[in-house]
C-alpha cells in the first residue's frame, strides 16, 4: 500500500492572523502554501477576499489562488480534484505542502479518502430550485430541505441557496439524504495523514476588533472601488458563489444609493463577525485540530511562540 502523505494545514477564524502564521512555518520549514479559502480563489477579488500581498506571494509560493473567474461554477469537488494534485506534486519535489484558510467544508472534503457526493446532476432541476427560491425566498427553498433532511437544514444557512439547492438536487435524484452521503463519507479511510493546527482567541473580543480593523483597512486599500468593478461586470447578478462573498455583497447597497457607507460598513463588520463565530464553531469541532490559544496577538513575542509550538505540532510524532 502506498504510503500516506503528510499535510500541514493551519486554520482559523477570519483575521484570526492564520496567514502569517503558515508563511512563517513555510519560510521556517521549506513549505509552500495551498490556500483553502472558497473565495480567494476567484480573480480580481483580492482586497476583499484578503489575498496575500505581492510580497507575500513573492517570499513563498502559494497556490489555488486566481485559478477562477468570478461567474465560473466551482464546486468543492472541483477544489478537492485540484488542490489534491497540487499537494501531491509539492510533496514529489520535496517540499511541505502546508494548507492555509477557513473554508471548513472544503478542508474536510480534501482529507476524505473518498468522495461519496454522487456526480449525478440535473441543470433543469437545479434551475428550477433556484427560480423557487428568488420567486419565494431563500427560506421557502431552506423549508423544503427541512422536511426532507433537517441535518443539513441545520448545517446549511438559508442563504447559502446553492448548496441548499444541491442538497435536495440529491435526494430528489438519488433518493438519499445529502447528511447520509456526508456521514458515509467521514467514515472513509483518510486521503492525507494530517498535523493541523488552529487558533483560537482566549479573548474573542480582541478577534472581533482584529476584524473591526480588516475591514477598516480594506475599504481604505480600494474595497468599494473593487466591488463597483466586480458589480459592473455583472458578477453579483449571477448564482455564482463569488456572489456570496462576505465582504461585497455588503458593499452592494451603498454602490446602489441605498445606505451611506457608514451603514454599509457596520452591517459587513457584523456580517464578518458572524461568519467567524461560524468558523470557530466548524474547527472547535474538529479532532484532527490542535488548538493554540492566541493571546495578544499584536506582541511581537507572541507570535513567535505561536511559531514555536505550531512547529512543535507538526514535527512531533
């Protein structure tokens, strides 16, 4: 049987300084980094998917990022068939593949040893959930997916309508709940031997105001000015997940003439304060995850004993 290969990831809540963390393990250890961010991947949405900077890109190489159009379909498989092979061939030159992001599902997804979602679609079924839910309401199409499979109705958001969609998409088709096919497949054989680790804030006040001040940063990096061009090339008018972006589609309303910026700006702090609760509940749950506990994250020295033990994590046996 062939041997495993090791991966190294770090993850986190948005903000939460995971970034800088990996791009140090990766100059410490010989490591490139495989993003896994479900919308860093996507080109021209940079300052408000918080890419890494030119230098960044330039100290160490990073990869699954620009690889998409925004109005492309790309799915978590998509993702997975990629960043495998991506992974494979950086562990071939030998180098650490270490992965770097917050997209829970598709960190989950890549350490399967199998994918049990079937590849059986229907465009016209899915085109017609999508057209119930904007006739209805992204509730009513939610509601639908409670009577049929409430453990992914509460895993799902309402507004996440194209996994709510793919979800009944499923069972209509294949006749089998989409929490069923999940289940099954956490019981695979793991693809990747995994040393992982996460961060978490003892003060989950001092991560908020981390991610008060991202957000301040990025609207002054141009975030409007990016969010007009994606809007002006139609971007958030189709049911791509780019659409969905944290970070845009709370800028649309002021680009609108709808709410003032200020307005603007406090509902994507909330939103982004929401979505990392989200996040910090997805990796808490995790057993392949070692926690390390963030503690004044802004001392220089603090970070380095984040390095220290994160490198501790990865190369203990």
């Amino acid at each position: 049987m062939e041997e495993k290969i090791t991966v190294y990831a770090v993850v986190g809540a948005t903000a939460s300084g995971k970034s800088a963390l990996a791009l140090a393990l990766a100059k410490k250890h010989g490591g490139e980094i495989v993003s896994c961010d479900s919308m860093q991947i996507y080109k021209r949405m940079d300052i408000g998917t918080a890419k890494p900077t030119f230098e960044e890109l330039s100290a160490v190489p990073h990869h699954m990022i620009d690889i998409a159009e925004p109005t492309q379909a790309f799915s978590c498989a998509d993702y997975v068939s990629m960043a495998d092979k991506v992974i494979r061939d950086i562990h071939s030159r030998g180098r650490l593949p270490i992965i770097c992001g917050g997209t829970g599902l598709y960190l989950d997804s890549l350490l399967r040893g199998a994918d049990f979602q079937p590849s059986i679609t229907d465009e016209g079924l899915r085109s017609e959930l999508l057209e119930f839910a904007r006739a209805n309401g992204v509730q009513a199409l939610h509601d639908e997916l409670r009577k049929i499979d409430e453990e992914s109705a509460e895993q799902i958001h309402p507004n996440n309508v194209k996994r709510v969609a793919r979800a009944i998409e499923i069972y209509r088709l294949c006749g089998i709940k989409k929490s069923e096919i999940d289940k099954r497949s956490r019981l695979c054989e793991p693809r990747f031997n995994i040393k992982c680790v996460g961060l978490f804030y003892e003060d989950r006040q001092e991560l908020y105001d981390r991610i008060d001040e991202r957000v301040d940063i990025m609207l002054a990096n141009g975030l409007v000015e990016e969010t007009k061009t994606l809007f002006d090339e139609g971007v958030f008018k189709t049911n791509s997940t780019a659409a969905q972006a944290i970070g845009y589609k709370e800028i649309i309303p002021y680009i609108e003439g709808n709410q003032d910026l200020v307005e603007a700006t406090e509902i994507l702090k909330m939103a982004t304060r929401r979505y990392a609760k989200r996040q910090i509940t997805w990796f808490s749950s995790r057993d392949y995850v070692t926690k390390l506990l963030v503690r004044d994250s802004k001392n220089k020295k603090t970070f380095e004993d984040i390095v220290n033990n994160a490198s501790e994590v990865f190369f203990s046996c």
